[in-house]
C-alpha cells in the first residue's frame, strides 16, 4: 500500500468515527468519548487533509466553515410547496380538528405525531446519494432563499448521511433555531463588544441563517430539528412517526419530545405536560404540533392552497400586558397599504420592550373599538408580533380621541382608498409615493414588465438609496458613464445597462399597463385593458361606469327575485289591488321587505311591465365589460389614474420615448383573433421558455391561467407535467404537446 493509500484508507477511517460520534452527540444526545478525543480526531483528519489537499470532499466534517462572503442568496423554487399549519388557539378549536377527521375518516381510533412547535426559521434540505446539496428558507412557500453554505456550517445537520439504505433523493423539512443557553452566550459576547443585542432567539436564528458570510453563521449557536420531508424518490412507508425515526437512524436530529398519542385525549395530555414544562425546556416553543399519523389518510384528506387538513398547532396562549395607547400612527408600506400603528406606553411583553403594535386596519380598529388614549392589553401573536388584543372598556379616560383614517397618504399626499369589500385602505400614488418607489421601481423593471435586461433588485435599491432614481422615467436619463462610477458595474455593465433599457422603450400597450403597478391588475388585466382602450389617453380618462354596467334594483338578492318570478309565472292573472308597492308587499315573498317593494315599485310602475323583466333587471348586479374587472379593481384603476402624481409620472415615461404599436397597426382585432375566447394551461418542462409561449398565445387571443378547471380548453404539457396533467385528464381537457401547439398557432 502506498502512502497516497494508507492517507485515504485513514482518512475514511477518521470520517466514519467523526461522523459517528456527531450522531451520538448532537441526534442522541449521548456522547462516547469527551470532547478532548473528539478534538484529536478531528485535529487529525485536518492535518491530513492538509497534506493531501486531492482527499477533500465537500461532505467532510471538516468542510463546515471557509466558504466566501456572497452578495446576496439566490431564490430556490421548492419542488414541493411548503404550505402553512392551520393554528388551533383554543381546547375548542382542537376538538373541532378531531371531530372533523373523524367525520372524514372510518377509524375507530386517530393515532397522532406530537412534537413541540420550534420558534425559529423553516429550512428545507436536500440530500442526493446521501450527501447533502442544497438548503433553502421556505420563503413564501414556494420559493425560497439559497442558504446552503450557511447550514453547511450547522453542527447538527449532516453533511452525509449514515447508513445505505437512503433514499436516493431525499428532502428533509425542519426548524433552524437557538437554544435559550447559546442565546443568552451569544447576547453577551455582543454586549462586551459594544453592540446592540438580538431581541428574542427566533431574531438572532433568522439573522444568522441568513448572513451574507458563512464564517458569521459559523459562529452562531444555531441548531436543526427535523418535523418533516418534501420530495422523496421513494415512498416513507405508512406511518408519519415511523419514517421520522427512519431519518433520525440516517443521522437528522429530531425532537426530543417526539410521541405516538392516541384520540382526542391523548393530544390534550401531551399539550397539558408540555406547557407545565414550558419554562424548563432550553428552547423556545410557542405550541405542539399534532399530525395523523397514518401517511394514507394524510393522503385522502389532502391539503388546501395554505394549510395540510390532517395537521394543526395548538397554540399557547400568548402572555399579555396592560397598557395605555399614547397615539395612533399610519405607515405606509411597500405596496401601499396603509397600516395603523399604536404608539403605547413601554411595557415587557414575554421578556421583550414593546412600544408599538400593529391595529391592522380600521375594520380592525371599529370591531376592538380602539380609541387613542385607551387601556388595553397587549400580547405577542404567536409569541412575535405585539398587537391590540382588547380595551378595558372600564378604565376608559373621559379624554380619549377616535381614529381616524387619513384622506391624504402621510408620505406623499395621495388620496388614500379604500374600495368596498376590502379592509384595507391604500396610497394611490403608485409612481410617485417614497414609500413604494423601490417595489414600483422593481416591478416596472421586471421581466414580464418592461423587461430591463441587468436592472436587478440590489440594482435598484442601489439607485434609489443614491438618490439617483425617484421614478421609472429617471432610469431612462441613466448614462453609461454614471452607472460605470457604481460598485461592481463597470463599463461594459453600465453600457449593457443603458442598451437594455433603450430597448425597452419599444413595447406593447399590455405591457406598459402592467408595468404601472396598478394594484391587482396582472397580465391577463393588462392584456384586457390593452384590447378595450385606444392608447393611455383613453385609458387615463376611465370611469368606473366604463367597466361596470350596474342592472337591476338595489336592495333585491337573487334568490328574491327568482321567488318573485316564480310567483308571477304561477299566477298569470293575479292584478295589483291598489298601489304597487302594496300589492308587491303583500306577496309575502321572502326577502321582499317594504322598503325593497317600493324600489321595485319605483323601478316598475305596472305589473305588466314587472311580468316582461328578466332576472338580471330585478336583482342588483353589475356586468363587467373589461374581463377580469369587477368592481374593486375598478376602484383600483380609476383611483391609479386619478392622481395628478401618477399621470405626470406617465407623460415623463412618453416623454423618455416608451412606445408600442396603435391598435390601427396591430395583427388582428380581437374578435378576429383565430384562438379568442380559448383557455389555455401550461405545466411541465418545455423546449422554449413559459413567458413566450404565453405571450404567443395572448397575441392570438387566448387566455393563460395557473389552474385547471372545467372552463380550460388545452394543456400543453411537457416532460413531468405533474398534477396538473392527472387533473385535465378527469375533467376531460383537451391535453396537446408541443407541436400540436404549433399547429394550432400556424393555423391562425
């Protein structure tokens, strides 16, 4: 044997031993040798690697710290969303959780996973062929942040997994977090250097996961906790318990409290004994999480868009504290929303300062009926965020003030909306606002937009912080000689940069709309807009009578009506005796109150008039004449262009030389458009990119959606279509490829 093979040989020999006894202490919590021997193995296989640089791999144990501060971390798409937990707050709410399980499910018994609920960040990590290669936040549930370098540098996760017998693609779903001792240890090294502490463990977790530079978090007392898995390449078996303990024997820390519990009383004892040992435990937790154990009935019982059915938290109660409201403030965020904040009076809350807490909106503000000057209890929801919980109607100063929502937004002047059927109310002064100039900048910007090649997020904010950029229009006044002045941009950069927003100039109508940043006009809005306004000017000048045709008499339901009509078929000869107001009233028909006989009166004079009416003449009810315009986003866009900010904002963009084809010189009016009215779905991956085949499809007339439903007429579907294939196929979509799409695209 050479010395090149005896290295090897010794260096899997040390591997194997570190790898092990990372088991026993960080999974079992229960060490072999003292620290000083597990020192010297890890002292050695160092020196080793040293002296063979070629035996590196990037699953050794001594490969958790060094990697290179990053700019930013990159976006991660979960190939397996993942979905919120519904909240049970109360013993009631748990009950109900189990009573509607048992309705869905024949078993004379529910058997359960309990586990605490960790306060920290969720974490998705994946292991190909047993070594780890990707870990990401979970971000909105679907998209993520690339924090693989960071969790590298986290004692309990294991960079290879024991065993063999692993999956060959394997995801596993967990919490990062910080112990209460390792918290407290980190605070104090932060106080001794002079400088702020971290609020509460969950902040500093999260702050330290998501470190540009590695070597920070590598110094950080994080921790990993297991609660579950995403994609698999094969299946977990039949019980949720069993395949978590399957993950542990493979090296992934679990809880320490993990149980089996049995029926409705079995939940309650676990969350019973936990909560007494709350206080005791080197952790935060802000709840017990239940899941059905049986991964079948998981399966039957599914999931909605936001939350699995067969799993709940029961909450703890959050600690609450009295205290006074000393005023009421409203921020405004970055899409507008205009939030009222309480100014309170100082008070601990859960071991932490609170000073202001959210009143979310005003429906919010009427319903606890919050006036400034009130006392009133104050909690942490879910142990983080302060908010209002209730006023001490009782201990009400004579003194105190109402709110009052302002008409005007306080960061730019703007009316503040607030559309019927929404509760929250917003700044209209999109293009112009401070508060919204980044995320306005960055949507006008983006790919589906304007499509400005280089003109990142950073970018943005970059231009913005300089005071360089105030509007979209500012970005075409850029010179390559400015940009260049930029860290990291350099001339050919700035160069590209100012080519690719020239190009931009160039566009589409639909494109430009969206682009504004209307609120809840997306693509497919836009496209509508573009086909039913002759250019901005018209569209500058709509009101909301443009989108609505407002039919039938206020007051009167649907279901009124058609009893009415109902009414009326059945007794052909019946005549009014008298007015009709009282003829109408003394119908009896449900729903038909005096008052709403009248407007029916009102509206028809005579019965014979009211014999002729159509349903849609009697009930109110508006048609929309743009698709995808009801009435509140038509409070959006006729609120948008109402603003003197918004409309100048425009002229400058005209002004910088944006423009796009007249609808005189356009391919096919709408109706003429060979494949108007068709609905189409896209899944799968495909040869071309989804933004084209989209934008071809809309240039023809058709529709693009997300989702199938009975109304869609064709999926393309590409290689691993997925769900949505298995769907168009029992709904009886029409499924085509590629080429079949090509045909139906040359056609028109």
């Amino acid at each position: 044997m050479t010395m090149s093979d005896e290295a090897r040989a010794r260096v899997e020999t040390l591997r194997a031993e570190i790898r092990h006894h990372n088991y026993r202490y960080y999974v079992l919590d229960d060490p072999e040798v003292p620290d000083a021997e597990y020192d010297r193995l890890i002292s050695e296989l160092r020196d080793l690697e040293g002296a063979h640089p070629d035996l590196v791999t990037p699953d050794s144990p001594t490969q958790r710290v060094g990697a290179e501060p990053r700019s930013d971390l990159l976006e991660v798409r979960h190939r397996v969303p993942m979905i919120s937990l519904d909240n049970a707050m109360s013993d009631e709410k748990l009950a109900e959780f189990h009573r509607r399980l048992q309705t869905a499910l024949p078993e004379a018994s529910l058997v359960y996973a309990a586990e605490p609920k960790l306060d920290g960040l969720a974490v998705n990590i994946r292991y190909e062929s047993g070594v780890l290669v990707q870990a990401a936040t979970r971000g909105d549930g679907t998209r993520g942040e690339d924090v693989s370098l960071n969790v590298r540098t986290i004692q309990t996760v294991p960079l290879r997994l024991m065993g063999d017998d692993w999956p060959e693609i394997l995801e596993v779903r967990g919490e990062i977090y910080m112990s209460r001792s390792g918290f407290a240890r980190l605070n104090a090294e932060i106080e001794a250097r002079g400088d702020r502490p971290f609020a509460n463990p969950r902040n500093a977790a999260a702050g330290s996961l998501r470190q540009l530079d590695p070597r920070v978090t590598a110094k950080r007392p994080l921790k990993f906790c297991c609660y579950g898995w995403g994609e698999l390449s094969e299946s977990p078996g039949e019980s949720h318990y069993a395949w978590l303990k399957r993950l542990e024997g493979w090296g992934i820390p679990l809880s320490k409290e993990l149980r089996r519990v049995e029926g409705l009383e079995g939940c309650r004892g676990y969350f019973d004994a936990l909560a007494q040992r709350r206080d005791d435990l080197d952790y935060e937790i802000d709840g017990v999480v239940f899941k059905l154990d049986r991964l079948a009935a998981q399966q039957q019982l599914g999931a909605t868009v936001h939350h699995p059915r067969w799993a709940v938290a029961r909450k703890f109660p959050a600690q609450e504290e009295l205290t006074e409201v000393l005023d009421v403030e409203f921020q405004v965020g970055r899409t507008g929303a205009i939030t009222p904040v309480a100014r309170l009076r100082p008070v601990q809350v859960s071991g932490v300062t609170v000073s202001n807490a959210t009143l979310h909106n005003m429906d919010e503000i009427l319903r606890k009926g919050v006036r400034i000057g009130d006392q009133v209890f104050v909690r942490r929801a879910g142990d983080v965020i302060p908010e209002v919980v209730r006023v001490v109607v009782e201990r009400r100063p004579a003194e105190t003030r109402p709110v009052e929502l302002p008409s005007q937004c306080p960061v730019c002047g703007s009316d503040v909306i607030r559309p019927d059927g929404e509760a929250v109310a917003r700044c209209t002064g999109g293009l112009y606002c401070p508060a919204q100039r980044k995320e306005a900048i960055k949507h006008f910007a983006s790919r589906r937009a304007m499509d400005i090649d280089g003109l990142g997020d950073k970018l943005v904010e970059q231009l913005v912080d300089l005071d360089w950029v105030h509007e979209p229009a500012d970005l075409y006044q850029l010179t390559a000689e400015r940009l260049a002045r930029l860290e990291r941009m350099g001339e050919k950069s700035a160069a590209n940069l100012v080519a690719a927003l020239e190009r931009s100039k160039q566009t589409t109508f639909a494109r430009f709309i969206y682009s504004l940043g209307i609120r809840e006009v997306g693509e497919a809005t836009a496209q509508a807009l573009a086909g039913r306004f002759d250019g901005i000017k018209a569209l500058m000048a709509v009101r909301e009578t443009d989108f609505l045709q407002k039919r039938g008499v206020k007051g009167i339901g649907q279901e009124t009506a058609e009893k009415l009509l109902t009414y009326l078929q059945a007794h052909p000869d019946v005549a009014p005796q008298g007015g009709m107001s009282d003829w109408l009233a003394s119908l009896k028909i449900p729903g038909l109150t005096r008052p709403r006989a009248e407007a029916l009166a009102e509206a028809f004079p005579d019965a014979e008039t009211l014999r002729t009416a159509k349903l849609d003449d009697l009930y109110s009810n508006s048609a929309r004449l743009v698709e995808g315009v009801g009435p509140i986003v038509a409070a959006h866009i006729v609120g948008f262009f109402a603003q003197t900010h918004n409309r100048d904002a425009i002229e400058r963009l005209l002004a910088a030389g944006i423009r796009w084809s007249t609808p005189s010189s356009a391919p096919a009016a709408a109706a003429e458009q060979p494949l108007a009215g068709k609905t189409f779905v896209i899944t799968g991956t495909l040869s071309r990119p989804r933004d084209e085949i989209k934008e071809r499809l809309q240039r023809q007339g058709a529709k693009v959606t997300g989702s199938i439903s009975k109304k869609t007429d064709y999926l393309l579907a590409g290689a691993d279509a997925g769900s949505k294939l298995a769907k168009a196929q029992s709904l009886g979509v029409e499924i085509i490829d590629e080429l079949a799409l090509e045909d139906l695209l040359t056609q028109g």
